[in-house]
C-alpha cells in the first residue's frame, strides 16, 4: 500500500487560513482547505484529507480522501456536462428519471499499487449516478467520466436495457463528440479530459471485413467480438451511432422508446428492432452497411493519425499531470506523439510538481522538460510562482525546471512533443 499523505504544518494551515480570508473568500462549507504547501500566493490544486463533497448547479461530486482535485474542477464540470446533453440531444433534466448527477470519485489502488485509474461505471437505476478512479477526475488523461455521463443520461431517460451494442456504442459516440465540441468551444477543458482522437483509436476495428460476415440484428443479440476489436462490441455501436447521426441526424431518438415496451428491464432483441424501426425507419438496419462500407477509412486509426493535430492554439494556460496507470506513469503534453499546434502557450508546471512531490511522493529536484521541436520560434520564458520571467531560453530540447512554475511557449508553431521528465517511475528508474 502507498505511503498516504499526512504532512502538513500549523504554519501552512494559518497561512492559508489567513490568505483566503484577505481574499475574502471561503471555501465551500463540504470541501476540505487544500493541504500541499503553498508556493508564493500559488494557488492550485489539493489534497482530500476526508470524504469530501463538491456541488455545482447540475453536480455533485463526492470525492474519497487522498485524492487530487485539480482547482478548475467545478466550473469544468459544468461545461462537461452542458457539453454531453448537447452531443446526446437529450438533457438530464428533461429524462423520466432524470435529476441532478452524482459522481463518485474512487481511491482504489487495487488495480495496481500506484494505479490512479481502475473500474468506471454508471448506475442502472435512474439515478443518474456515476462512479470514476481518482486518475480520471479531470487530469487530461481519461475520457472516462464523460463516457460514464453520456451512460447516465441514457439511464436518466430509461430504466430499460436495450443491449450492450447500443448501450456502449451511444456512451462512447456521444463522449466523442462532447469531447470535439470542447475541442472547439473550449479546449482548455477538452485538455483536462482527452484528446476525441483517443475515443477514434480506442474503437479500432482490426478487421472491419468480419464486420460483414453477420447481419446487424445477430450481432444486436450476439455482441461484436473482441477477436476482432480490443474493444468488440463498442466499436460496432460507436460505428452504428455514428450512422443513426449522419444519415437520420439524431444517435438517441431510440432510448425515450423503451419505456413504451411491455418487456421488462432488459429488452428482446426483437424489440431493440422494433424501436430502432420506430424511431427511425424500417430500413435503418439495412442501410448500415452500405454506410459503414463508405465510410470506414473515417474510423481508421491510420487515417486519422496521419491527419491530425491537437490544436492549443486558443489556450492560454494549461496544466499536465501524470498518468499513473497499471504499468507506466508518464507526463506528456499529447499522447500518441501528436503534434501539438501552440500560440503563447503557458504551462502550469507547479501543478506537475506538487502532484509528483506532494500526492505521489517523489523526489521532483531532477525535473526538467523535454520538448521535440517541429517549427516555430523555439523560445521559451520560464516563470517562477509569481508569473515574473527568471530567463528566456531559446531551441533547447531539456530544460531543467528548478525554481520554475510556468513555462511559457513564446510565438506561435507546432511541438512533435513535450513530456516532463526526471522522477522515477514504478520500477525505480527515471523517466526519460
């Protein structure tokens, strides 16, 4: 079991104590103060010392102690959620069972000792409930609650299980394009979930050809087969929702339709077609292939690599975390080495090193920045905790960041990548 956090002061408490209030400011009465030594006036984000609760107009979030909330949680949840109804078509709210939405933020390192990140699901009962890891609360590197929301509003409007296709299948298309619609509208938090190319890679199909060699209504009943893909039956459903979305122009006219059935919780196939023909028409299942046929290169993770970038151009500020998983913990920028288009881009490297130092207990006095360069002005001001420039340094690839709170990437270009470096990793060797 990891060591927990427990250091803390009387002197960094009264601190904190006294700077909120000549901020004249409190916090919320449910949330805990935050518990990492502060740097300068630096404030980012904490550290639960017990259960804690986080509520915003449409979410309440009940987060496990010694888990790490970055600071822009609050408000980038309800762009998250604003953002799934939006994709989905539906609102929580205008659900038979819909209401306000609790998320469940779990500490649970029996995935892996230091895993942040282990099971995530959503509540069958209308309850609009959902439960996520610690690693997936808003740190740039898992899609998962979105994916879990976008089950939550399914369950908000039914209580009726239509089958696993469907049910996976509309969860990960609505995540993707919640996600591209923050891409666009507001990329800082689009930053603190995923990149939507992640839900396009995660839905590979490795032989799309076996796709054809059933009719859709045996695999509606049977289940695609992860012989075939890593994530079988999602990646047919993300493919179907994507049709009922571009040819019928609505991926969830079906899910209100399953309370108007006379089965019970979980649906007959029979009648999963019967309301896909409702909702629809009666040639909706026939004309899937055709379609998928057309437009499968569109789904091809080498199509889309080849083409893509992750466009921070519009951000002003960022901060990157690790990624503490089962077997690796890397910080990068962007994952999949995709280039990164940047203009003046600010990164908060105080927050990489108070989750390293001070959440996962490592050693940061090697840290340093490694940034492969595409073109640009490769020019870089490193910032101390106050924002004032220590110096400037120009087309180095490592920087070491002693002393450094934000480093800011000057002029506009393109980055091949950038990863923090520099503590060690599960094995005890340093990342490279």
């Amino acid at each position: 079991m990891r060591k927990q956090f427990t250091k803390i002061t009387a002197v960094i408490c009264l601190l904190a104590l006294v700077l909120s209030l000549f901020a004249g400011c409190t916090a919320p009465e449910a949330q805990t103060e935050p518990q990492t030594a502060p740097v300068s006036d630096y404030t980012g984000g904490y550290i639960t010392d017990k259960r804690t609760e986080i509520e915003t107009e449409h979410v309440i979030l009940k987060v496990d102690s010694n888990v790490y909330v970055p600071v822009y949680v609050p408000e980038y949840i309800e762009e998250i959620y604003a953002a799934v109804e939006e994709a989905s078509g539906l609102t929580f709210e205008g659900g038979k069972f819909g209401k306000k939405v609790t998320i469940l933020v779990e500490k649970d390192t029996t995935h892996a000792t230091e895993s942040e990140v282990s099971t995530a699901y959503a509540y069958t009962d209308g309850s609009c409930t959902i439960c996520i890891s610690s690693g997936d609360l808003l740190l740039g590197n898992s899609y998962a609650m979105v994916h879990e929301l976008s089950h939550a509003l399914n369950y908000a409007h039914t209580r009726r299980y239509s089958c696993d296709t469907l049910s996976e299948g509309f969860a990960e298309y609505v995540c993707f394009r919640a996600i591209e619609l923050l891409e666009k509208e507001s990329p800082e938090v689009a930053f603190s979930i995923d990149t939507s190319l992640s839900c396009i890679l995660n839905m590979d199909i490795s032989e799309p050809e076996a796709v054809y060699t059933q009719s859709m209504e045996y695999w509606l009943e049977n289940n695609f087969p992860f012989e075939y893909a890593g994530n079988g039956h999602y990646t047919l459903g993300f493919r179907f929702m994507a049709y009922l979305d571009d040819v019928y122009g609505n991926c969830s006219a079906w899910i209100p339709l399953c309370n108007e059935t006379a089965d019970g919780t979980h649906l007959k196939t029979d009648t999963v077609i019967s309301i896909l023909k409702e909702a629809y028409d009666d040639e909706v299942l026939d004309g899937f292939y055709p379609w998928l046929y057309k437009n499968e290169s569109k789904f091809s993770p080498t199509a889309v690599l080849f083409d893509t970038m992750t466009d921070l151009s519009l951000v002003d500020e960022i901060a990157i975390y690790p990624f503490f998983m089962a077997h690796d913990c890397n910080t990068a920028l962007s994952d999949h080495n995709i280039p990164v288009i940047y203009k003046d881009l600010c990164i908060n490297v105080e927050e990489t090193k108070q989750y390293l130092r001070d959440y996962k207990d490592r050693d940061i006095s090697a840290l340093s920045m490694h940034i492969d360069w595409y073109n640009g002005d490769k020019e870089v001001d490193l910032l101390d905790a106050d924002k004032k420039v220590i110096k400037t340094v120009s087309g180095k690839e490592d920087i070491p960041l002693d002393g450094v709170s934000y480093v800011v990437i000057k002029g506009d270009g393109v980055i091949g990548s950038l990863r923090v470096v520099g503590y060690l990793d599960y094995e005890g060797n340093m990342k490279q």
